[in-house]
C-alpha cells in the first residue's frame, strides 16, 4: 500500500500481504483511537471497527488509506491513495504487463478491463484484490 512499507511484497503470498496490511491499519487504529479515526475519516464506526479487528479483506481501499491519513505523520488520503495506486501501475511497466497478462496470470478471476478500472481508482478495489494484484505484481519484477 505505502512505498518502502511492503519491501518484499512480491516474496509473499496475497494471504501475508494482506494479513501484513492488517497489522498495519490495525496499528493505526489502536495508535489514534477509534473515535478519532471515525471523526477524522468520516468512516461508519462498524468500518473502524473491522479495521481494529483485522478484518480488512473485504474493506476497499478507499477506506484504508481514509484510516491511515489519520495518523498525524502519514500524508492525506488523496497522496495515499495516489501512491497505492502508482505501485501497482509502475510495477506494471516495470515488469512489462499488461492487464490481459495479468489476468490471464490470476487465472482471470477478474476481467482485464475491471484490473485496469481499479487499479486506475475509477471501480472500487478490496484489500484482498490489491494484495493479489500487488503480491503478483511485485514478484514479475524480480
């Protein structure tokens, strides 16, 4: 999600990487405070909630850079989301794939056009898809 946060994305399983986004989302939320990640992100408490319990695969990530702009020494949600996109798409270019390939590479459990569509932030994107996308990505460039 955050360049330099997940260095060895593409050495781990969608599972860890995700579970590794948990960590850090629930960290978050446990170092601001429920109520402040709820005033501060304008995310439903039952949201906040999941994050603090590290049910996290199905939240987008719309809502978890919301929750990790909250704390003080991270950037805005816009320049965090921003960023996680970036990821996958730089990785993209950097391992020479296209969204047929990677479809194609996830056994096309989601269709070129709907990876380019989150990835690009125009469709809703869950935690559990970008890990998989991230995960994959990360390792085609090694």
């Amino acid at each position: 999600m955050l360049r330099g946060e997940f260095p060895e994305a593409g050495e781990q399983s969608p599972e860890a990487l995700l579970a590794a986004y948990a960590t850090v989302l629930g960290e978050t939320v446990d170092s601001v405070g429920v109520d402040a990640v709820v005033e501060s992100s304008g995310l439903d408490r039952s949201v906040v909630a999941a994050f603090a319990d590290g049910d996290v695969a199905d939240r987008t990530l719309e809502e978890a850079v919301a929750v990790l702009a909250t704390d003080p020494d991270r950037p805005d949600a816009d320049a965090l989301q921003a960023e996680a996109q970036d990821i996958l798409l730089m990785g993209m270019t950097t391992a020479v794939m296209d969204v047929e390939s990677l479809a194609s590479d996830l056994d096309d459990r989601l269709e070129p056009k709907e990876i380019q569509q989150k990835i690009e932030g125009r469709f809703p994107i869950t935690l559990e898809e970008y890990a998989t996308l991230h995960s994959h990505i990360e390792g085609e460039t090694r």
